[in-house]
C-alpha cells in the first residue's frame, strides 16, 4: 500500500491505531506489558495503554550524535550499559570518536538521569514477561535497537516491536531482534517520522511525566 504523508493527526491518535492491532487478544495476554522509549514513544503507548488496559512502563534510551550533525545518530545507550554503533566498517571508528571527545559519557549520563525521573523499572519486574516495545517512528533505528539489545538482557518472555512509521530497510533489521514487529506504514527510505503527522512537537519532561501519572502507577503484576 502507498503511503502519503501526514497520516495521523499526532501521536495519541497513532497509538489508538496501533492499539487495534492488538484489540483481538492475540498480540498480548494478562502477563504483557507496554514499554515505552521516552519522550516521543510514551503518548503513543499511553494511548495503546487506555485502549488495551495494559500496564505502561518506560524505558529510556539516548543516541550518541557529533554536536555538529545532532540529527544523525551514530550510536545510541540504554540500560545495562548497552551501546550499539552504525554498522560497517566505520563502527569501531565512531565509538572511538564518540568516547574520545566525550559524547558517549554525556548521552550514558542523560540516560541514566531519564531513568531515575521516569521511574524505569529494574530489570528483574519485567523478567518472563511479553514485552511490546512502542516508539513514535523509526528512521535510523539506533535507539530502538539499543532498547531492544538493553531489554533483551532482562531475560522477557517475548519482544514485539510497535511502532507508527519505520524504514522498510531498518524494520528487517530490528525484525531480527524481536519476534514480532508491528508499523502501521513500512516506508522506502525514511527521511523523517515527524513529517507523517500533522503535529510532532517535541514533548517536555513534564508532559512525560504527566501522561505516566495518567495512567499509573500501574503495578506489573
């Protein structure tokens, strides 16, 4: 199916159309949780969370970019001291580069102070549990596999993947890490998810904050 930008209003509105893809039972059971990758990915499962009655956790993770060129991710972090770099020959390269001038050091400690103000659970709550992973879009997906590598450790039951929009080239490769991938659009050569809606302002922490006291605290079972 061909795909013309924008397709939904904003977020929320995309997370209520993922959500019905997993409204018949059979993506999830009483035992599976929603993470959320703050801050673009938590209005979307907030709103999958509403629909699906499902419990909403975050799980924060940070791509590593030159200050230069901050739009173009050349790794990213998350929990357990995870990092992932672009693939080819020039990985090990940047991960020199990034630890060199300490751009790896900056990003692992806005990580971890993410972390701590979005209350991401340990590891251990979400051990033999069925984990669906939600982000507002995905275009290099660095972060998304960053997330995936970090939660993987935990030891989950299961992972699926939820997203809006992804690459078509990207979605086979994070397909790789989960056992279920879900995108509403597949895109040939994602340039940018924020164009597929009609408003993707940047969220706060603030706005974080308060769509988790929305809808928690939800205690995982």
């Amino acid at each position: 199916m061909a795909h013309r930008p924008p397709l939904w209003i904003n977020r929320h509105q995309a997370g209520l159309c993922l959500a019905e893809v997993f409204a018949d039972g059979q993506g999830h059971r009483s035992d599976t949780t929603l993470v959320a990758l703050p801050r673009g990915g938590v209005p979307v499962a907030a709103a999958m969370a509403t629909r699906l009655g499902l419990p909403l956790v975050t799980w924060s993770v940070r791509k590593v970019a030159d200050p230069d060129a901050p739009e173009v991710a050349i790794g990213a972090v998350a929990a357990g001291g995870v990092a992932v770099w672009r693939n080819g020959e020039g990985a090990i390269r940047r991960a020199t580069t990034a630890t060199t001038h300490g751009w790896l050091r900056a990003q692992q400690e806005e990580q971890r102070r993410r972390q701590g103000l979005f209350q991401d659970p340990p590891g251990a709550q979400l051990r033999d549990r069925h984990l669906i992973v939600v982000d507002d879009g995905i275009a290099t997906g660095m972060t998304v596999k960053a997330a995936l590598v970090s939660l993987r450790k935990v030891g989950p039951a299961s992972l699926a993947l939820a997203v809006p929009v992804v690459d078509r080239a990207v979605a086979t490769e994070l397909g790789r890490l989960v056992e279920r991938v879900e995108a509403l659009a597949v895109i040939n050569d994602l340039q940018a998810v924020g164009m597929w809606f009609e408003h993707f302002e940047q969220l706060s922490d603030g706005q974080v904050l308060a769509l988790l006291a929305a809808h928690g605290p939800k205690p995982v079972p």
